[in-house]
C-alpha cells in the first residue's frame, strides 16, 4: 500500500504552484482537494490547512482521523503534526488524536502519526518524557516505514529512553532505519554539545 502522502510535494515546481494557488481557495474547497487523485494536491492542501490552523478546520481534521478510508487517517495525522505544533492550541488535542492512530492497522497511517509527534516535540522539551512513552513500543513494529518515522521522532525527543531507543534502531535490520537512526544520535550529540556549552 503506498503512502496517499508525497512528503517532496515542494521539492518539485508544481508542489509550489500548486500550494501557491491553494492561499485563495475557501476552506470547503481544501477539504475537497484531500480525496482527490493527485498526491501533490493532496499534500499542498493538507500544508496550507495546517498554516491557516483554524478551529474549524482543525474539527474537519480531527473528523478525518476517524474516516473509514485509511487515506484520510493518513493525511489528519500529517495535518495534526502542525496544527498541533508547540505554538498552537491544539496541541492537547491532537495528541490525543494522533495517540489513538499510533494503533492503526495500516503501517502509512502508524508510521505519519509516529512522525507528526516528532514535530510535536519540537520545542517543547517538557512534554518529551510524555511523547517519547507514547511512541516508544512501535520499536517493534512489522514494517521498516514505521521504525525509520520513530527514528525520526526520537532525534527530537531528548530522554534517556528516546536516546536507548535510538540504539536500538542502529541495529536494525532495515538500511534506512539504521540511516535515520545514525542521524538521530548524531542529533542527540549535537545537542549534548549545546547543553554542555550553557553550563
């Protein structure tokens, strides 16, 4: 099953014009675009709902994460990851929406909802033993996708037990978890750089 997602939407000419052009659309018409055929328009809408990170829109959102259709799990989990960033008041909330689809029975849905914490821990060290304890179990999961996305996460979250996880994971079976975990320790050094330059 591939991802509904492509997460180089604007690496690409037409991710940016199309994102460009989607600053005037309403918001009926955003939500729209996220069941059409393109992933590029899918992807570029899902970015300018979570810049407009309206109430209203974050309710459609948190709708979506509880769809049937394993696409629109997919997409509220990329969404949740920014309009619940550290600066927005969705922040409980979608926590709490993305914890539920840690358990999704489809590995794209797991492994976009283990990343979208990643961003949630984003310049919030308070909240990382919190986040950590509640993405830490899919070191075990089935699919590669999954464990390379916690890798990702897990670089951002800095506890003793995110750093172990990390270990972990740089043992794994899988090159591209390795490769991201290996990234993520490095994270981690630079950051233990950081702190110990402070004291």
């Amino acid at each position: 099953m591939a991802s509904s997602l492509d997460h180089n939407a604007f690496e690409s000419k037409l991710g940016q014009l199309l994102w460009k052009a989607l600053k005037n659309s309403d918001e009926n018409e955003l939500f729209e675009c996220l069941i059409n055929e393109n992933k590029v328009l899918r992807t570029a809408a899902a970015c300018e709902i979570q810049i407009r990170a309206s109430l209203g829109s974050f309710e459609r959102v948190l709708i979506l994460a509880d769809s049937f259709r394993f696409e629109s799990r997919e997409i509220a989990a990329f969404i949740l990851g920014q309009i619940g960033s550290p600066t927005e008041k969705y922040y409980g909330r979608s926590i709490e929406s993305l914890t539920k689809l840690l358990n999704d029975s489809y590995y794209e849905v797991r492994a976009t909802s283990v990343g979208s914490f990643g961003f949630l821990a984003s310049n919030r060290p308070d909240q990382h033993p919190l986040i950590c304890s509640k993405i830490i179990s899919l070191l075990v999961d089935s699919e590669p996708t999954v464990r390379e996305s916690l890798a990702f996460s897990l670089a951002y979250i800095y506890t003793e037990t995110a750093f172990n996880g990390l270990i972990t994971l740089s043992k794994d079976l899988d090159t591209n978890v390795r490769k991201a975990a290996v990234s993520g320790l490095e994270e981690h050094e630079e950051r233990r750089k950081e702190l110990d330059g402070l004291e």
